[in-house]
C-alpha cells in the first residue's frame, strides 16, 4: 500500500503568473482529496515564488488529509511553520536560482543546524522527513540526526537519458531504501515522477509515500485535478498488482 502526496506548488505558480486570485491552491487541494490524494504537499519558499503564507495559512484550516510542508532551513520558514503546525515537514535545499528543487539536502554539511530544527518539531510532535540523495552517508546522517523519514531524490532516475543509466539509477534507489529501513527510517520517494516511470519506483523501491506534483498537475490540464489524482492513484495501485501477482506478497 503506497501512499500519494500531491504537491500542488504548480497550481500556485500559474496563478502567479499573472499576479491575481485564479487558480486557487485552496480549491486544488480539495480536488485532489476528492481525487483520492492521502497527502497534500506545498512547498513555502522564502522568495514565495508560488504557495503564499495565506495559502499555507488557509490549507492548514481546510485540508483533511494530512497536510506535509516542504521547507527549507531557513529561521523565518523554520517559524512560520511551527506557527502553522502542518501534520509534518519535510526538509528540502533552496536556492533563488533554481527553476525546482535539485538533489536532496545535504544532511551531512547541515547536521548542526538540520538537528536542532527536527528537534524543535518533534517537541510539537511533528514528524521530520528529510529530502537526500540515495546515498549511504546521507541515510546514516539522517537516522542520527533522528528523522523519521527519508524522501529518496528520484530526479536523477527520471531524468536518465537511456535505460541502462535508469537501471542503474533505479537500483541505486533499491539498494538505497534497502539501507534507510535497516536504519529504522520509513522510506518515501518523489521528484520527477510520471505516470509513466512511478511503476517501476513503486515495484522496487516499495516507498511508503510517493510525492509527486508536476506531472499530476499537467495531466489536470486536461483531464481535471481530481480526474489527474485518480488516475496516478490507478497507476500505483496497478504497479502493485501486477508485482503481487508476479511475486507474492513482499
Ligand atoms: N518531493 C520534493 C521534496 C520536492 O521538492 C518536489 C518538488 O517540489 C517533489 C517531491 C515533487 O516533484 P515533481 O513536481 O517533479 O513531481
């Protein structure tokens, strides 16, 4: 059973793009519940590129999934968040120049600091979930640092150029979940997922929740958000039958 975050940043960004009320991340966060969405994702960036502290402020009110908040490091983020208390953070890098998030967080360079901010949340009993590369020191840092779960960064694995290198990706994602839950975290992934190259994430990498935004909303143009949300909840459900058919249970 694998869970779907729908990160709906993207609907926030064309309303940015012209500076007015439309469209709402508010409303899109009740489509893609009505969807079948288990979680609802907005990242806050300190330039408020997209998702505006009103948006956060509102979804907190109105969303009854849990809602998971993408966050930097950053002291002014780091408040606004324990203001708003969503039902757990996820910590992500940031940098003004980025046209999206790229790679994972560095939890080794940003122990100190990454520390002291997942124990102020879990003080509020808010779970942490750090966003890392698929690497062995990243996993080691993250468990003594004491998350409670890993997000995989799945960007290199969807962005391969051929399929050895996503073979070779997707194995790394293998191996790498593999090592997260022998640490004792709970392993999720996202970043890049299609409704084309979720399957194959979801009949190896067995993530707990799966996060995925872009691909989502760009379906929604066409077929509606709730529509884009049950079909990607289809395609994962799909991935898993056809794996328990061929193998069992795993
Ligand atoms: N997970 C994390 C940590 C992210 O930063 C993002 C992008 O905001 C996503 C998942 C979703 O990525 P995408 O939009 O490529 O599906």
């Amino acid at each position: 059973m694998h869970l779907l975050g729908v990160n709906i940043d993207h609907v926030a960004t064309i309303r940015e793009a012209r500076k007015t009320y439309e469209p709402d991340p508010v409303w899109a966060a009740a489509e893609a519940q009505l969807g079948g969405a288990d979680l609802i994702t907005v990242h806050l960036r300190e330039d408020r590129r997209h998702i505006h502290d009103r948006d956060l402020e509102l979804l907190r009110q109105t969303v009854s999934v849990e809602l998971n908040l993408e966050m930097s490091l950053a002291e002014q983020i780091v408040e606004i968040a324990q203001e708003v208390a969503p039902d757990m953070v996820t910590m992500v890098p940031e940098s003004r120049e980025e046209v999206t998030t790229e790679g994972g967080l560095d939890v080794v360079a940003h122990a100190e600091r990454a520390q002291s901010v997942i124990e102020r949340f879990h003080k509020q009993d808010i779970p942490v979930s750090l966003f890392v590369d698929p690497e062995d020191e990243q996993l080691k840092r993250s468990r003594e640092l004491g998350a409670d779960f890993v997000e995989l960064h799945t960007g290199t694995y969807a962005n391969a150029s051929g399929p050895e290198e996503r073979s070779r990706e997707l194995e790394r994602l293998v191996r790498a979940a593999e090592a997260g839950r022998e640490l004792g975290l709970t392993v999720n992934a996202g970043h890049g997922l299609t409704y084309h190259n979720v399957g194959a994430i979801v009949q190896k990498v067995f993530p707990h929740e799966l996060h995925i935004g872009h691909s989502i909303v760009a379906r929604a143009v066409f077929v509606g958000l709730r529509e884009a949300v049950r079909q990607m909840k289809d395609v994962i459900y799909r991935a898993e039958m056809l794996r328990l058919a061929r193998e069992g249970p795993q």
